[in-house]
C-alpha cells in the first residue's frame, strides 16, 4: 500500500527544486532517494546545490 504522506512529501520536494533558479527539469525517485535535475548552468546556483546535499543528508 502506498503511504499518501509519503507521496505529499515527494511532491513537495520536486516542487521546491524546480523552485531553484536554472532548473529546468526534476525527477525524484524516492524508493531509491535519487534526484536528478536538469539544469542551465548559466543560471544555476551551484552553491544551493550543497545546501540541498546538507539538507538530505540531514534527513537521514
């Protein structure tokens, strides 16, 4: 059975990526905790990159 909770928050966190300036696209596969962004990397801020490795690794 699929946790709806579960499901939420993994929508709220695609949504907060694609947030950050120079994404262009963002998959979240939570089963495996793997993100992978498309980015324009003239626009793309590498820094808030670490701070969304802090975060995750955080979570853990």
């Amino acid at each position: 059975m699929i946790d709806q909770s579960e499901n939420s928050d993994d929508r709220s966190i695609e949504r907060a990526l694609s947030l950050l300036p120079g994404v262009d696209q963002v998959s979240f596969f939570s089963r495996d905790r793997i993100v992978y962004l498309r980015v324009n990397e003239e626009e793309f801020d590498r820094g808030a990159l670490r701070d969304i490795e802090g975060l995750v690794d955080s979570a853990d």
